[in-house]
C-alpha cells in the first residue's frame, strides 16, 4: 500500500453516523473522542484490557501484538482492532460495537435533579457480514454471534433462529442484530441501529399512563393516558379482586389492561412515526393487584388477610405471550412489588426520588386510590398503603372527572378581577378549568381547593359539616346565593348552569367534603403512624415529597389547610409529577435503576396498618379539617 502524505484525515463512525477530521496517524480513540464517543479503556490506553474492540469497515491497518493477543485470526480478517493503539493513515470508516462504548448520554428527568446514566437493556448493532463460501462455512447463527463478541448468547427463541436464514440472504447479509440483556432476540434485514425504543407505563388504579422512549438517547418521545377499562368493574381494587374470582373475571381483566396498553402504544407511535416492531424494551409499573391482573395472575389472596401476594419479584416477560403491540422478540420488565397493597408504583417513587439514599428525615405521599406512603431516615425504609379512595382523581365525587379539558382545577377567593370559567365575571370566586373551556366537572385538585376555599369564609365547620344558609357565619354571606337545599343536601354552586358545558350546575355537596375527609385523613394517619415507627415527629421532616399526577397539581397551601399533610413550612412541601410512571422510565432507561429497583424492594420495612388501633385513632384526628395555612 502507497505511503499516505495526507496531514488529515476524515473517520466516520458507525453506527453514529458521526463524521471527524483528525490529524493523520491519530488512534481510533483519539478520533473517537474528537467525535465526542467514549470507549471503554481501563487500562489507560496501553492495550492490555483489550475492551477498546472496533471493526475498521475501510482502511484497514496491520494487525498489532496487541490486537494478535485481543482477536481471533477470523476477527483480525473481518477488521477488529483495537481502538487505543489503532493509528489511522487515510480517511477510514469504523465501526464502535455497543460493548465498546463506554457511558452513552446522561439524562436529567422532570426535575428531580436525578442524573442517571442511559443504560439500556436492549441494543442494536449493524452488521456487514461476510458471505458463506467453501473457505468460510460457518453456521449462519455463528456467523452473527462471532460478529457481536463472545458477550452475545443465542437466542432462545426459536423463532428468531426460524427466520434467520431468509433475513441474512435477502438482505445480502447486512442485517441488523437486536440484543436485550445479554441474548440475541431478532435479526432485521438492513441497517436499522437508530430505531431502538421502548415503552414506558404506570398502570393506576384509575389512569394508565405510557410514555414512548428512544433507548439510546434516554429521550422522551411521546406520552398519552387512559382512564383504566377496568374501572368498569369497580374502581377500586377490592372490587376487582372481586371480579377476577368470577367465572372468566379475570381473563377479562387482563384483556383489558393489554387492550388499554396496545391502544396508548400505538397511539404515541403514531404521533411519532415510529414503528411499534421497533420497540424492544416495556417497564411497568403498578400497585400489586394492576400488577397481578397484568400477568393473569389471580390476586384473591390479596383481599383476605394476611393480604399476602402471588409474587413481589421483579418478572421479565416476553411481549409474545401477553399480545402487546410491540416487537414480538420484545421483553416486559415489571418491577418488584414490596406487599399486598404496596406496589411496584412505590418502588417507582423510591428509586426516581432518591428516598433510599437519605440521610435526613424525608417522606413522600404517592396520592392516587390508594395511597402510598413511605418514610426514609438514614438508610431505613418504612412503606404502608392507606385506602385513600379515588377522591383526588375525582371518583366518588358528585361532579367529578379526571383532569382533563373542561376540569375545574382550581378554585381560590375572588378579588374584583375574578373570572369565572364560562366568561363571566365574578368578585367572589376565582375558578379555573384545564384548556380554560366551560366546566364539565371539578378534578381533584379542584375538589382540594373548593373545600378549602369554603373553609375560609366559613361555610365549612372543623368537623366537615357543610352549612346551610340558615346556620352559615356572617363572613359567609356574601356567598349565600350559591347554596343550595338544607341540611345534609347542602351543596355549593361554583359554576351556574348558564355557564357550564353540561347545562347542570357545577356544585361541591356535603357528601363530597366527606370524600375528601375520609381520603386525606387516611393519607395523614398512615404518615403520622410511620412517624411514630421511624421514632420521629413531624417537625423534622426536611422534605415532604407530594407524588402522582394529583400531587403535582395541588396547591400546597391547600394541603396543608385541609390536613392532608402533618403542618410543615410550605417551603418543605414539593410536588414532584407522577414519580411512579418516572420510575417506570428510569428502569427502561438503565439496567442499573433495575438493579436498584430489586435492591431497594427488598429493603423497605412494609407496616400493615389494619391490625394498628394507633392507626384508627390518628385516622379519627384526621378528619378534622385544619385552620387555612396562608403562605
């Protein structure tokens, strides 16, 4: 070969796509870098650990010693080499396999400040293979794995080794292999190494949320909600359980939260252009009755004492056998449970919140229909489920709906520039709906705030009454003209039926502030019985983590006037999002948040609060609602 005199050189990288200038005689590594991809060298760079590997696919060098000691004689032909002593001459094209790379982006998901490296289970990795020939005939199979490096296992579905044969020849042996924890799961004809995602989900009680993810980025792509199907039979878990017990009950279960998956699936991938056979990867989150009823598995032990699960391992399914929409060869992880009613989804706030890693006191409420408590100190967890009921997602409440367009979320005492939702202006109340269209209903927020606005000018006792016209205080006169009927029928206009999207008044009644008392009362005494546990008191909580879609829309202000919470400083208080479901896309994003995920389930101390009387009489001190807390 002629004597290069260039003085640079361009590399492209592969399957990056990513193209440098370098200065001729610069190490693979060197231009690697340049390109801003790190490879792995433990070693320094002196070609002693040998996990720099590379494939040169043009201007391929002489072999050497270290690459003699690294690669068989086959893997030098193809073009391995390894990266930190590799000098290239002239432009070249070179290949980084995924086991050679060493960290990949890192991602700072929705403000938690949690840096997590992307680390996914699943990769892809083109491939340019040489042809079969009566000097090389290897099996098509070991032909692939050869390529991919001795880390790689076969594949154990035998599909995938059905199909292999026809996909190598047609695509004249340039294939693309997909790879998840460790095995070979699909070869795809072509170059598709840039279409690696995965699937996302928090599967409430009430909602189901998925989020559509690229694996190697750690990106973000698209998010869409249901409400559950399942809610049709109860909407809570209690009912069911019950309904799974019935004749064919829990076969229907299944189906429906698989139906509700596939639909959101391929919703966010038609909003993204992506094809659902591209998705490899599903993490799943959930209390551990969604859980069971996921995986068909009967939860009827769940709902009799001792409240014990089937399985509160993490499992890893294959998509095949539960009919999501997704790649076949693809696998659903679904994080560990820690008890009967404390879930995968709590697992999911711990991990995305960093609760495990505390020093101080902090405590978290993940607010859903059930709701989740956990308190941490110094390594120690402690976790209990309370049967808050689907108040705060705005079941069980007269004119209640989840938050979407048309939802009053916020309600607050006027001033003289108040409007009402529907346009009209109004100097005593200040009332909001999502999209600002006319209301349809309160969500629960909404629900929050209007009984904690009625508490302050009165209208509302300590002990939750809803007062009439007749028994109401003098502040309260100004507000007369919205109350309606006597006694316990009392309910309270917030938008008029001129007004709203339904033509039926929008209104809070009695029976709805008793929802709101038993659920909040129920999330307080379960915080003030792991309290008592940990050996605390309320004032030293340095943080109060408020969890779920609800807890990020809540005033804090208002939580603290209802008593949902422990009296804090408002500043300790913070809303964080749906933690659960960022749980759920940590673990798709990382192996190593998977590996945290089955730490931290083990490590959590579960308290059962049904044989606690300490929780029944924190509960009745519970229902009280506190004094308004103005920030």
């Amino acid at each position: 070969m002629p004597k290069s005199h260039k003085t640079e050189i361009t590399v492209r990288f592969v399957p990056d796509g990513k193209e440098v200038r370098v200065p001729a005689g610069s190490t693979v590594m060197e231009a690697a870098a340049r390109a801003e991809i790190t490879v792995q060298s433990s070693c320094g760079g002196r070609g002693a650990c040998g996990k720099c590997k590379v494939k040169l696919l043009s201007a391929v060098t002489e072999p050497g010693k270290s690459d003699v000691r690294h690669f068989t004689a086959d893997e030098l032909s193809q073009g391995y080499r390894l990266a930190c002593l590799t000098r290239l001459a002239e432009d070249a094209v070179v290949e980084i396999p995924a086991y050679s790379r060493l960290v990949r982006e890192k991602i700072s998901l929705d403000g938690l400040g949690k840096k997590v490296e992307v680390e996914p289970v699943a990769w892809k990795l083109f491939l340019q293979l040489p042809e079969p020939s009566l000097e090389d005939q290897r099996a098509d199979l070991t032909r692939v794995l050869e390529a991919l490096g001795e880390q790689v296992s076969q594949p154990t579905d035998l599909s995938t080794l059905q199909a292999l044969p026809d996909i190598l020849r047609q695509a004249n042996f340039q294939v693309t292999a997909v790879c998840s924890d460790g095995e070979l799961i699909a070869v795809e004809p072509g170059d598709t190494s840039t279409q690696l995602y995965g699937m996302a989900f928090d599967i409430g009680t009430t909602t189901i949320v998925g989020y559509l993810m690229h694996l190697e980025s750690g990106a973000q792509v698209a998010v869409d909600a249901l409400v559950n199907p399942q809610a049709q039979f109860g909407d809570d878990v209690i009912s069911r359980i019950s309904h799974a017990s019935t004749e064919g009950g829990l076969k229907l279960l299944q189906q429906k939260v698989v139906e509700a998956i596939n639909h959101i699936t391929l919703e966010t991938c038609r909003e993204s252009g992506v094809n659902p056979a591209h998705i490899y990867e599903m993490a799943v989150v959930g209390n551990t009755c969604m859980m069971h009823l996921l995986l068909g598995i009967n939860p009827a032990s769940l709902a009799t004492a001792p409240y014990v699960p089937v399985i509160t391992e993490a499992r890893v399914v294959a998509a095949r056998e539960l009919g999501l929409e997704m790649n076949p060869h693809g696998r659903i992880y679904v994080l560990p449970n820690i008890a009967g009613f404390v879930g995968a989804d709590t697992v999911g706030v711990i991990i995305a919140s960093g609760l495990e890693a505390s020093r101080g006191l902090r405590a978290a409420v993940d607010i859903g229909t059930n709701g989740e408590v956990i308190v941490a100190k110094n390594g120690r967890l402690l976790a209990c489920s309370t049967a808050a009921g689907p108040a705060f997602e705005g079941a069980r409440i007269s004119q209640g709906m989840r938050a979407a367009s048309g939802a009053i979320d916020r309600v607050s005492i006027g001033g003289s520039s108040a409007k009402e939702a529907g346009g009209a202006l109004d100097s005593l109340l200040q009332i909001h709906t999502i999209d600002e269209t006319p209301a349809r209903g309160i969500c629960g927020s909404g629900v929050v705030d209007a009984i904690a606005a009625l508490r302050e000018i009165g209208l509302i006792t300590a002990s939750g009454r809803l007062l009439d016209a007749k028994s109401a205080p003098e502040t309260a006169a100004p507000y007369l003209a919205r109350l309606e009927g006597t006694g316990g029928q009392t309910r309270f206009i917030l938008v008029g039926a001129d007004r709203s999207a339904t033509g039926q008044p929008i209104c809070i009644t009695s029976q709805d502030v008793r929802e709101l008392q038993n659920a909040k009362a129920a999330i307080c005494a379960g915080v003030m019985v792991l309290l008592d546990e940990m050996g605390a008191v309320p004032e030293e909580i340095e943080e109060f983590l408020l969890a779920g879609a609800f807890g990020n829309y809540i005033r804090r202000e208002n939580a603290l006037a209802i008593g949902m919470i422990p009296a804090l400083p408002l500043e300790r208080v913070v809303p964080i999002g749906n933690a659960a479901g960022l749980g759920a896309r940590l673990a798709l994003a990382s192996a190593g948040m998977r590996r945290l995920a089955e730490k931290v389930a083990e490590r959590v101390e579960y308290v059962e609060l049904s044989n606690r009387p300490d929780f029944y009489s924190r509960y009745t001190d519970a229902m009280e609602l506190a004094p308004v807390v103005t920030s």
